[in-house]
C-alpha cells in the first residue's frame, strides 16, 4: 500500500528537504500536520509544519483547504508580538508551511511552574499581547484560541501564535469552533458567530489566569467537559482573587455580553499609564519576577542548544533527499498497519515548535497540558471528569532512559530493556532510586477522544506528590544529553512512550496519544485505574 493510499504521511526524516528547508529534527505532530525545525538555505532556523492527511478524496480535499486557509490568514498577519510566517507551499504535493521559530515557554508553563504575576509585570505581558490583536484585528481577523498556552514570552515580549481555527471577521457563520473552554467566551462556548470582541474576552481570561492561576469560569478544574462548557456558555465567572489593581485591565474584558468589552486599543491604553512609570525598563528582565525571568532564559538556552545539536547531526554539508510526492512509493517510509496504529499524533499546532516533549517513536506519545488540560477534547469514557484517586491494576512507573538502539533488544544493551510497541527501538532505562518513579494511584484516568488531533488518547492526573517528583524527574531529564533526556513510561512489561524533554515540566496532566480505538484506549484507561 502506497503512502497516499494509507492516508497517513510518515515522518521526514531529518536531512531531508521540505521544500527549500532542510529537516534537523521532527518538533511533534498534530491532527492535521507535523512541525519540524529545519534550516532555510541561508541558515536560519524555522519551524516547519506539514499536512499529516495527503490522501485522495473529499476529506483529503477539506484538509488541504483547511491548511490553505490557515496559511493564507496566519500570512495576513505581521505584528512585533506575533510568530510570522517566512515562506508557504500550500499547494505542493505535501503542502507545508514555515514559521518563525520562538525558543520560548508558554504562558501556561511559566504559570505553573513560576506561579501568577504581579501586577506591574502582567501589564507588560498584556500591553504586548493587546498589540498582537490590534495586529490581528487590523486584517479582519479573529483569532478565536488566545490561551496561556498559545502566547510565547521570550525576552522581549509575548507572541501570540497558532492560527488554526482563526476566521474572517466578515465571514457568515451559524456555527463556530470552539477554541479552548476554559478561555473562550460565552458566545463561542455557545457555538454562535465569533468576533474581535470573543478575541478580548480570551484574553481577559488569559489574563485572569497570569494573575491567580485560574480559569474566571466557575469550577473549570471539575466534572465533566459538557457540564464545563454548559458554565461556560452561561457566563458562570468567578472572579473571587483578582487584585484589585488589574480590575480596570481584566474585569471589563469579561464581561458577558460582546458590545460591553473594550477594544485591543482601549486596553492598551490601560497598560500604558503603568509602563510610563518605568520609562527605563524593557525586556523581561527588568519587567518579570527573577523567577519567570530566570525561567525564560534557560528554555531559551535549552531549545538553543537543542536546534544546535541537531543542525551538528545533520550537518550543513549533509547529503539530502527530497520528501516524496503523493503517491511514490517509498519502503523506508511505508508504515504497517501495526505501526500506523501506534504513531498517534501528538496535539498541537504551530506552538508545537516550543514544545517541551517530542515523540521519539516509542509506540505512541505523551502530551502534557500545562494549562491544566486545556485542549478542549470531549471525554467519552473511563470516568469523565471524576477526580477520584484511582489506583492502576499494576503500578505505572517513570525511568530515566540510559541507552536506546533501533531494533528489538539485544544484549548490547544493558538490563532492564523494554522494546516499544512499534518494535522500531529498544530502551535501556536507569535503576537508580533518583532516576525513577513509581505511580501507585492516579487522581483521574479516562479515555477521551481528542477532537484536535481527531484519535482516542488516555488523560492522566497525577496526585499532587507525584506531580511534583514529575517535575523533579523532568527537570533531570532535560539537564541530560541524548538519549538520557527521554523519559521510558512503563506500564508492567510495556514501555507505552518514550518522549524526549527539552525542559522541566511543571503540573500533573499528562495525555497519552497512540493512534489508539476507542477500545483500546478504554482498555489502557481501565487498566491504569479508570474503572
């Protein structure tokens, strides 16, 4: 079976060329497409996102649209506080797109592993952001996703990114795509037509949560995705935290009705009377608590150096090979069925360029929500929103990765080895007590199908013990130089993933993507303690 017959695109391997960009490594993959970090022919480093569907037939053709149109409104947009697109192919065989690469930390991240900002330093973060709509907006478009996790902060200010449910402002709609519940507005929630004004009300939410760690919906971190979005849709805000200085920044953006919100321009006069107070002050160093900013320079530092190891690997002399067209054949790139089963996507969009964990083709992937699991997927089975413990029928342990090798295991490798499900590596993983976890029970398990990256994964809370040793365990990781910056998840005799992190990974939710049925991830999620 072809490539295009399959209706899957396997991975480029790095070397290869994506148009005119060389591949140094694959970043993650998402319902629609995979990101790469490449080199353009000049030395720049860029991260590139592909379509994953390149099939035949009417839904192949509603993706490639799909992709042409988030190509032709992310190309609208330029802006100091957003990740520009550098070069487009929307309609190449495999259509692709560049943008600018930000080796930056969400805001999602900072927050839980920093906590909330004061109020000074959040209307720097929120006077850059409210640029980047007024950018946004200037081009009749609504974003129609700002969350913590979609805002970049490097050193010099936020970027707002990912363009893949964005629209026209002038564009007729009954029905609209919900971006993220705990940040969308109640119109959205609603599924009625979005504006500019459901763009500010995101970002007041965005906003709340830099300043108290939260959601301003009412019970956002329980019960189930229905019963979350119903109080979404109700306009169920509780804003019991807020400090009263940000009320004139944050407090009008939510209101519930659209015609009370201000404008991205009201909001930045706001934040100006606060900046004009530091005439001298400027990037994140002097604006940022030490800690957010000390934060902000080691991912920067990390992702650094994790583009320049893989340009070495790769090699500017390199020898290359173009990507194949749709339909030739190619047999190092040809997946089983088996395989294609087990090399779920990874959700994420353009963002994914700064993820923290990467797929390393360990038999599915693990994604972690900083933002508290805000990917917006409905939970199906396995227990919903129940925040009960739950103890697995046979403990979920962590271990540090020591040596990897392609192929079955052998006894080049030392014990203990686990072969991934795809049996494409082996794993090596650490014995020592510093360098593993055991996880008896779980605070929440379900299956739950992810309408992002449109396959079943299995959703993880960790207690808060273990979220933290989480941390710990991620934090060595990241410190290491491959493979002992992979992380094996086993469970019994079964390495279910073995991602790659780049940086430490603050909070306990974790999400499991193996391109699983609905059976088997209801399986997995039983037997990991869901009931």
């Amino acid at each position: 079976m072809s490539q295009a017959q399959s209706g899957v695109a396997a991975a480029v391997p790095p070397g290869s060329r994506i148009g005119p960009y060389t591949v140094l490594s694959e970043l993650g993959s998402g319902g629609m497409g995979r990101v790469y970090l490449a080199r353009s022919p000049g030395g720049r480093t860029v991260a590139v996102k592909t379509m994953l569907v390149v099939g035949e037939g009417a839904t192949a053709e509603a993706d490639r649209k799909r992709f042409a149109r988030e190509v032709a409104l992310a190309r609208r947009v330029r802006g100091a506080f957003t990740a520009s697109v550098v070069d487009a192919d929307p309609d190449a065989p495999s259509p692709w797109m560049a943008t600018e690469y930000v080796p930056a930390p969400s805001l999602g991240e900072l927050v839980q592993g920093c906590g909330p900002l004061p109020a000074e330093s959040l209307h720097w973060v929120a006077a850059g952001m409210a640029e980047a709509l007024q950018s946004i907006h200037a081009e009749n478009l609504v974003h129609r996703d700002v969350k913590p996790s979609n805002v970049l902060l490097p050193e010099d200010g936020p970027r707002l990114i990912d363009f893949g449910i964005s629209q026209a402002a002038d564009l007729t709609r009954t029905k609209a795509t919900l971006g993220t519940i705990p940040f969308a507005a109640p119109e959205q929630a609603r599924g009625e037509p979005t504006t500019t004004a459901s763009d500010v009300f995101s970002f007041g939410a965005t906003l709340f949560h830099l300043a108290t760690g939260r959601s301003p919906y009412r019970g956002m971190d329980e019960g189930t995705v229905l019963e979350q979005l119903v109080r979404a849709a109700s306009g169920d805000l509780c804003l019991d935290g807020l400090p009263t200085e940000l009320d004139p920044l944050i407090r009008p953006c939510l209101a519930v009705a659209p015609e009370e919100r201000p404008s991205p321009q009201d909001l930045l006069q706001v934040c100006a009377q606060w900046l004009a107070r530091r005439p001298e002050a400027h990037g994140a160093a002097d604006w940022l608590p030490p800690e957010w900013a000390r934060a902000i320079e080691r991912a920067r530092r990390r992702r650094t150096e994790a583009a320049d190891a893989a340009r070495l690997r790769v090699g500017p002399e390199a020898v290359t090979e173009r990507v194949p067209v749709r339909g030739e054949p190619s047999a190092t790139r040809r997946l089983t069925a088996a395989a294609r089963r087990r090399t779920g996507p990874l959700a994420a969009g353009i963002a994914v360029a700064v993820v923290v964990l990467a797929g390393a083709g360990a038999g599915g992937y693990l994604l972690l929500r900083p933002d508290g699991g805000d990917s917006g997927g409905s939970t199906h089975a396995g227990g919903g929103g129940d925040t009960a413990l739950h103890e697995p029928a046979q403990a979920m342990r962590l271990a540090l990765v020591q040596q990897a090798e392609a192929g079955e295991c052998t006894d080049a490798l030392p014990p203990p080895t686990f072969v991934a499900d795809d049996h494409k590596n082996c794993y090596s993983v650490s014995t020592e007590t510093a360098d593993r976890m055991n996880v008896e029970k779980l605070r929440a398990v379900s299956a739950r199908y992810d309408e992002q990256a449109g396959a079943w994964t299995v959703a993880m809370t960790l207690r808060d013990q273990d979220a933290r040793r989480f941390t710990e365990l991620t934090d060595t990781a990241a410190r290491r130089q491959a493979p002992k910056n992979q992380i094996a998840i086993l469970f019994g005799d079964r390495l279910l993933s073995a991602p790659t992190v780049l940086a430490p990974i603050p909070g306990g939710h974790m999400q499991i993507s193996g391109g699983y049925t609905r059976a088997e991830a209801t399986e997995l999620a039983r037997q990991l303690g869901g009931g």
